[in-house]
C-alpha cells in the first residue's frame, strides 16, 4: 500500500498517513500534535486511476482484481473503488473494465531493439527503422551501419512485436528486452 494524503474538509492543508486501519491518525506538522477520526477526514490514494489494487502502477492485476469484484468473489475487496472508475459515473460496471483492459493494452512501455546482424540486405532495414523511429534515412543507415545496435523506442508491446517482426523479415536478427 502507497501512502495516501489526507486533506480536511475546511482546509487545504494535506498530511500523509500510512495506517489506514487506525481509529484516528496524529497529524505532526500542526501546532502540537492534533488527534482527529478517519471519518472526519477525506482520502486521497496517491495513485495513478486504474490502478486498482492501489500498488503504484496499472497492470493486468489490477484488470483481474476488478474484475473479481464485478463477478462478487468472495473476499474481493477495492480499497479505493474510486480509482476504477474510468468510466467516470459513480459506479462500477463492464464499462469500467473495459476501459481498463484497454488501458493496460496500449501502454506505452520502452523496449530495446538490439540488432545483432543487419542481413545481406541492410538497405530494407534501414528503410524499416526509418518508418518506425521517424529518424532520417541517413540517420537509420548509419544505426544499422554500426550494427550490432540498439534501438530504443517507447512503444506498446503490439507495435515492438510488429518491428522485430518486420526487421526479421528483411533478414535481421534481433533481441528485444523491455527496460
Ligand atoms: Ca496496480
Ligand atoms: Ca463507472
């Protein structure tokens, strides 16, 4: 669980509590210690929407643990539905998970494109890593010049798979590994 930050209702002023499970928080910072109730108290989750399970980031766990809430497994707990709200009215439905599973598919994430040989045709290559990168022709011819190199764009895992798969093609050998 990531920090939340706790902002009360008639001030601006924001804290930081990481027990969410006590009955009341001190909150340092003020003239004295001042004690005051969860419930009095609004909660912010320092998290990213669509992140679900509130670990900090959006991924595929946090598309299984909505999901399980929609189906009522038992046990199945959101600490912050709020977040899985995408669909942004108030309640949680298909619609939401839909948004999410989209989400986590077209993030960009980077991978590294390594190309290990060139092929006997490096012009086609050279043409691939043109389109891709939207580098200038000499620019692509001099990286797979200097091949063994690495390429490294941000991409979704759709598009790196569908490069490698073109590189491959015109005869290159390459390794991918997401950073
Ligand atoms: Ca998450
Ligand atoms: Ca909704």
């Amino acid at each position: 669980m990531i920090p939340v930050s706790v902002k009360f209702a008639l001030s601006d002023d924001v804290f930081e509590i990481t027990d969410l499970n006590a009955d009341s928080v001190i909150l340092t910072g003020c003239t004295g210690d001042t004690y005051c109730t969860i419930e009095k108290v609004k909660i912010y989750f320092d998290c990213p929407p669509g992140d679900v399970n509130c670990d900090g980031e959006v991924t595929i766990a946090d598309a299984v643990l909505l999901q399980k809430w929609l189906l009522a497994v038992p046990d199945t707990q959101l600490s912050y539905w709020q977040n899985a709200d995408l669909c942004k009215d108030d309640k949680l439905d298909v619609f939401d998970l839909c948004l999410l599973k989209q989400m986590i598919i077209e993030q960009k994430d980077t991978y590294t494109i390594r190309l290990e040989d060139a092929g006997k045709k490096p012009t086609s290559v050279a043409f691939i890593i043109h389109q891709y990168l939207e580098c200038s022709l000499v620019e692509a011819r001099d990286r797979v010049a200097a091949a063994p190199v690495k390429i490294t764009d941000s991409a979704t895992k759709a598009e790196a798979d569908q490069l490698v798969a073109d590189l491959e093609g015109a005869g290159a050998t390459v390794t991918v590994t997401k950073n």
